[in-house]
C-alpha cells in the first residue's frame, strides 16, 4: 500500500512537471508563431526545416565544440584531482570532497559574475598582470570563448571530479601494484589499467559536463556577451526575447534528442563494460 | 574549515549590503583556494615521489653471491627494519632465498609474512637495511624495475584483458617483439593448461582457473623470483591440493626460486624445499619440513606446526646415562640427547601419533608409562584419535593407526587406559623464559 502511494506521488509528480511540460514542448515545436497570443495552431514542420539554416547550424556546432573543449578541459583538470582524491588518507578525503561540495552553496550566478570582476579590462587578473609588468596595456580577456570555456570548466568541474572519484575509488589497489610487478612504470599503469578501468566513471563525468554545457545559458551571457551563442542562449532568446515559441521549443526538442542519444550511448558502453565483469 | 566557511558567508552578506567588488575579490579567492587545493597537493605527491624514486642500480661486490653450502642465492634481506604507524612488524630480519628453492614463510596472521614479500617486490620500503636481488641492492629500486613477480592472494587478474592479454602484459612491458611475445604466452599458458581458455575474460574463469592464469602471468616474465600471498586460500580443499602439486611441479621445471607465504602449516609442510617459521616479525626457526616438525627448535614452533603434546618434567635420576625424569608425576626413562643434570626442568614434546596407549585391562604393568582415562576417541578413518585425561588432569592427545589384525582395537569412553611413546621420538627443550 505504502509502496504503491510512493510509486503514485512520484508517478503523478514526473508527469505533472517532466512529462506533462516537455509534452508541451513537443507539441509547440510543430505549431507556428503569432504576435498576439505567441502561437497558434497552425500545424507545420518550418521550425525545424528553420534549424537547418547555416546560421543556427553553426550555433549548434560551435556550441557543441565549445561544450566538447568544456569536458575535455574539465576531464584533463578533474582526473589527477581524482585519482589523487581517491588515494588519500580517509579523512583527508572526506575533508577534500567537503571542499569540492564548498563551492555549490554559493549561487553559481554569484560565482559567474565574479569570474566576470577577475577578467574584466579593469579586473583582478589584468590588474596583476600590469603590477606585475608582465603587460602593459590590460588584455581582452572577458567576451571571449576562452572566458566562456573557463567559467563552464570553474562550474561543471565537481561533475566530473564526483564520477570520477567514484570509479577510481572502488579501483582496487593490487590491480596497480599487479601492474607495476609486471613491469609496467607510471605511464603505462595509468594508460593501460587505470584509464581502463575508470572507463565508466569518465563517461559519466563527461556526460554530466557535456550535457550541462551544451544547456546552460547564462554563463556565456555573463561572460560571452554577444560574441558568443550557445544552444542553450539561442533557446532562452527565443523564448524569452525574439518572443518565437515555437522555434525555441524545436531547438529544445533538438538538444533533448542530442542528450537522449549520448545517454543511450552511455547506458550501451556501462552494460558491455558490466558484461566483461569490470564494474 | 567551517571558521573559512562562515567568514565566507559573512563577506557575501557584506557583498549583498554594499556590492564591493573588493569584497567579491576576496570571495573568488576563497573559492580558488577550496577549489584549488590540489595543486600544492598534487606538487607534493609529485615532490615526494621524486625524492623516492631513484632508479640507481648500485652493484656492490661485497656481497657474496653464494651462501656456505655454495648454493647461489638469489634474495638477501640483511637486517630488514619496517614499522607501520610506529609498530614495528619487522626488527633486524635477515633471510636468504636460494637459487631455485621453493620457500615457504610460515606463520600466524600478522606475523609480518606479507609485509616480507612486499619488501622484496618493492611494494613496500624498508626503513632500514638492504634488500639484494642477484647481487645488486635493490632496496631503493621501484617495482616495475626488480626481476621479482607476485601471485596475488585476490589474483588482481586484469578484468578488462583476456587471459592472453593479461598473461602478455609483462612481455608488453618489456617491449617483447609480437612473435616472440605469441611464443611465450601460449608456451606459459599450456604449462597452467589455460591454452583453450586465452580469449575469455577472467571473469568467466573459475576460481581454479583465475589461480592458473594468475601464475601464467607472474612466470612469463621468468623472474628471478616468483613471490605467492597466500595464492590458495580462496579455493577449496581438493583444488587446493591439486595446485599445491602443480605448483611444485612448475617450481621444479621453471627452476626458479618460489617464495609462498601461508598461515596453513599442512601447505608448507608438504610444498616447500625450506620452511621459515615465523612470529612477531622474529624467525623461529629455519628447516626442511621434516626438521620444522620433527625437530622443533621452540615451544611456538612446536605448536604451530601441527598438534603436539607438552609436558612438564624434570630429572630425577641419571644413571649409566640413562636419564630418568618425572613427566607430570610418572617415572619415565627419557632419550637424552644432550647433556643433562639432576633437577634440571624441561618441556618433554610428542606429537599425537608417536603416543601408544594401551588397555590396562590387558597390559597391567604401567612401569614407565603415564595412567589416564579416555575422555574423547574420534574415528578418523585411517585412525583412532584419542584424548585422554592423565591423573593430574594433563589431556594428551594420541592419534594411533588401526590394526588390521586387531579389529576389536577401540576404547570405551572412562576406560583406564596406560600411555606410553615411541623411545626415541621425543623432543626435548629447555623451559623458556
């Protein structure tokens, strides 16, 4: 009785608030717009014969390839982090994950924007620079797609650390010592035992990075200004400036598909790696 | 680290008050430094790592490459001392592995047996003295640069390899040219008898199996020693029989040294060329299986090493060189194998199968031989083991194969029964501490 009223609350909330407003999404996305009431029931497949214009194309390419370097960043900072992590005493590590978590209670815009106050002409960072008489005149640092790939990598690098830890804390030690018996150095334990077996863990951190990175827009609005658009901004101006519902909800129909696919990819790879026996 | 913590949250209230970006400056800082933590951390690793690993090979003729009996050696612990969080587990241990030897260290859990072999394959650095490997000090040599091979207890057989892989991974290491290296690994892989199995994962591999592929890839690299933790406490007792055989058979092709570490004395006893008996980080005593158990040098050897009978007895009379002594109040004529006084205390040793009992009902006369009553027989199949209560309550124990001819040989319980052993067979020692 108790685990059916669960199973009801949940069912009833998933549908309420996920499956009942992407429904919605779904729907507007074959709808056309209107000025007045923002859309009308004019049924058409144009929002997404839209998407395939060169200019929202290359949106959706450089925003892949921006979201691409964001993991790959995130992965190379995360995974010494990791395996350090995952190596340490037991108190120093609870002490260092409560240091990974310390960052999440402040309000991740609070943290843009301070980003934004180190890169900005007169900021922290250039201030340095020019003390220091490394420059002379302050560098454009801020609006660039390194200062949008820079605060992505700041924000999403605990999801990527978190799965990561994961993975290489249930690594068993003698794996490595078998591995150095035989022969291998520090390299080759890392390439051929380590990477291997934290196969899982790095998939996932790089799902959790990937995905977020394509989808979150007020990052590269902080510190992107107008030079830089992301997948995720293009759906927010549609929806919240251009006034163009039914656009932004193809363009999100389109992002769900591109994450419905890598998870799919993700869950294949965690099942064959369950059947060789790894996890 | 909660004092950082509210200090923070008290800058960002000041940050809501007066929106200074100074105040924000130092709140992005803190931030770095949590976020940062790694980096002097992962300096220090590093730091640390460098200050250890010199790779030196230091060849030091001193050494003798062959012992007294001019047999080479192939392993040298000279005055090994290893303490971990301040107890020491090992004190000025010295051992020595001989060429082609198969060595078992024999002793309780957390005698300091593993903590050995994880010295001699670089595991694990000594705090004091030197390890030799074939001449050279390789105390200070990382792992992956010492000859030396290890059967983990748990195999530690690579989940994501096949058999082949795994057992190639050592030729890999060593950069083994691919025909040579397809050579080797199916000739180690016929010698465990896996060559069928090559493509699986070991994860569908019995344990049996595992064990084998385990040994298959400690040997490709033919080391100058091969190290075994415990490598058959996981399996049952048939199998367990079964590789002990084979292990020692490989041992005797490979011709290479074996060094097993186990706490099951039956294993050492009927595996190894030299058992070393060990307590609390101290060598008891050194000696092929048959010394270790027949000729034990102390009490705890004595003990460990199957179940033995000790009395207490002191000399009453020593005449023409017989020694009388009283064993827990009888008079018994004891073999003296050394020099003796009158009064002199000593532990007299007998292992249960050298006892004999006899009914007194049949054979009265008890001059020389200890009375009891039986308290527990046990039918073991190819014996009576037979517990019996001596008059001052000392249990002795007495394991006696049956009699063909005999076959009314049983006792009842609370028979009155007399006890005596096989002259000769005891072991005397002296009373420790």
């Amino acid at each position: 009785m108790f685990k059916r009223l669960i199973i009801g609350v949940s069912l009833f909330w998933l549908t309420l608030f996920i499956f009942f407003p992407n429904l919605l999404v779904l729907i507007v996305s074959f709808l056309s717009r209107d000025n007045e009431s923002l859309v009308t029931a004019h049924p058409t497949f144009e929002n997404y014969l839209n998407i395939l214009d060169p200019i929202y194309l290359k949106v959706l390419i450089s925003s892949c390839s921006l979201a691409f370097i964001t993991t790959l960043l995130t992965l190379i900072i995360a995974f010494p982090f990791a395996l350090i992590l995952s190596r340490l005493p037991i108190k120093l590590r609870n002490l260092s994950l409560l240091l990974i978590i310390i960052p999440f209670w402040t309000s991740a815009l609070v943290r843009t924007y301070c980003i934004k106050i180190i890169l900005t002409t007169n900021g922290l960072l250039n201030q340095l620079l020019m003390k220091l008489s490394i420059i002379s005149e302050p560098l454009d640092l801020l609006y660039t797609n390194g200062a949008v790939v820079m605060g992505l990598v700041y924000t999403l690098l605990p999801f990527m650390i978190l799965p990561l830890y994961a993975a290489m804390e249930k690594l068993d030690i003698r794996f490595i010592e078998a591995a150095r018996d035989l022969g291998a150095g520090y390299f080759n334990t890392l390439l051929r035992v380590i990477i291997p077996l934290s196969a899982p863990g790095i998939i996932a951190g790089a799902l959790l990075v990937f995905l977020p990175a394509l989808g979150l827009f007020y990052i590269p609005d902080i510190l992107g200004g107008s030079k830089t658009l992301m997948l995720g901004n293009l759906i927010k101006n549609q929806f919240l400036d251009a006034r163009n519902w039914p656009f932004g909800s193809a363009l999100s129909v389109v992002l769900t598909i591109i994450m419905g696919l890598l998870l799919a990819l993700n869950y294949k790879t965690v099942r064959t790696a369950a059947k060789k026996g790894i996890i | 680290m909660q004092k950082i913590v509210f200090f923070k949250y008290f800058l960002l209230l000041l940050v809501c008050c007066n929106n200074s970006p100074i105040v924000e400056y130092c709140n992005k800082f803190l931030d770095i430094i949590c976020y940062n933590l790694y980096i002097p951390l992962a300096f220090l690793m590093i730091l640390a790592k460098f200050l250890t690993f010199e790779e030196k090979v230091a060849y030091n003729g001193k050494y003798a490459d062959n012992n007294d009996e001019g047999i080479p050696k192939v392993v040298e612990l000279k005055n090994i001392s290893k303490s971990f969080d301040g107890f020491k587990v090992l004190k000025d241990f010295n051992l020595t592995v001989n060429n082609g030897e198969f060595l078992t260290l024999l002793g309780p859990s957390g005698c300091g047996k593993t903590t050995i072999l994880r010295l001699i394959a670089g595991f694990e650095t000594p705090d004091a003295g030197v390890i030799i490997i074939n001449g050279k000090d390789i105390t200070r040599l990382p792992p992956n640069k010492r000859s030396v091979n290890t059967v983990f207890q748990s195999y530690a057989l690579f989940p994501h390899m096949s058999v082949f892989d795994n057992a190639a991974f050592g030729l890999k290491m060593s950069k083994t040219p691919p025909n040579e290296l397809k050579e080797r690994v199916y000739e180690v892989l016929s010698a465990v008898k896996l060559t069928e199995f090559a493509s699986r994962k070991p994860a569908q591999l019995s344990g049996g199996q595992q064990q084998r592929v385990a040994v298959a890839r400690a040997i490709v690299n033919k080391p100058a020693v091969l190290l075994l933790d415990e490598p058959l406490s996981a399996l049952d007792a048939k199998l367990r029989y079964q590789m002990q055989e084979e292990l020692k058979r490989l041992q005797e092709t490979l011709k290479i040294a074996f060094v097993l570490v186990t706490h099951d004395q039956e294993e050492a006893l009927s595996i190894s060329d030299r058992v070393v008996v060990i307590n609390d980080g101290v060598i008891q005593q050194i000696g092929s299986p048959k010394q270790v158990y027949e000729e034990p040098k102390n009490l705890f050897t004595a003990q460990f090493v199957g179940d033995i009978n000790i009395f207490d007895a002191h000399v009453v009379d020593i005449d023409n060189g017989v020694v009388t002594a009283d064993v827990e109040g009888y008079r018994c004529a004891v073999d003296n194998k050394r020099e003796m006084h009158i009064g002199e205390s000593f532990k007299l040793l007998l292992r249960p199968e050298d006892m004999r009992v006899a009914k007194l009902s049949e054979s009265p006369d008890t001059v020389g031989l200890l009375v009891g009553n039986v308290e527990l027989k046990t039918y073991k199949g190819a014996t009576l083991d037979s517990v019996i209560i001596l008059e001052n309550g000392k249990r002795v124990m007495a394991s006696e194969y049956f009699d063909e001819e005999d076959e009314d040989f049983d006792y009842h319980i609370n028979e009155r029964v007399s006890v005596g052993w096989v002259k000769g067979w005891e072991v005397i020692l002296e009373n420790e501490g």
